[in-house]
C-alpha cells in the first residue's frame, strides 16, 4: 500500500511539472488530443462490464462511463473551438 501511495504521489508531481511547462500556446492542442485519447477508458468499461456481478460494481462502472464519455466529449469541444480559431469568417 505505501509503494502504492508513493508511485500515485510522484506520478502526481511528475505529471503537474510536465503540464506547467506546456507553453500556452500548445496547451489547448495538447488537452483536446489527450481527452479524445482516452476514450481507451470506455472500451475498458465495457470490458469490465462483462465481469461484474454486484450492484456495487455495476455502480462504480455508470460512474466510470460517465466520466470517460464526458472527458471524451469534452476533448471533441475543445478541439471543435480549437479549429474554430482557424476558420474563414466569411
């Protein structure tokens, strides 16, 4: 359990130092690709949908789908007003 914690801590720190120096210029790009990226998520939800047996866990899986579709979704937004910067206003 404390290896556990100890990876999930530095992954944490690692994680905030690589975003802090994303320019903000390709901090846009960078998010929308990554939360279209991880609709990975939803295939495993539905994996795990097959193996499931208690209300417990069919719960945890709605609030696992919830979150992959809306960070899924969001990632399309973003991209979706990301290139609208570069259309025509004509």
């Amino acid at each position: 359990m404390i290896a556990d914690l100890t990876i999930f801590l530095l992954s944490l720190l690692v994680g905030f130092e690589v975003i802090s120096k994303v320019p903000a210029t390709l901090h846009t790009p960078l998010m929308s690709g990554a939360n279209a990226i991880h609709g990975v998520v939803i295939v495993g939800v539905m994996l795990l949908a097959a193996t499931v047996s208690s209300v417990a866990g069919y719960a945890l899986l709605a609030v696992a789908a919830f979150f992959a579709a809306m960070n899924v979704a969001g990632g399309y937004v973003v991209t979706d007003r990301m290139l609208a910067m570069f259309r025509s206003r004509s």
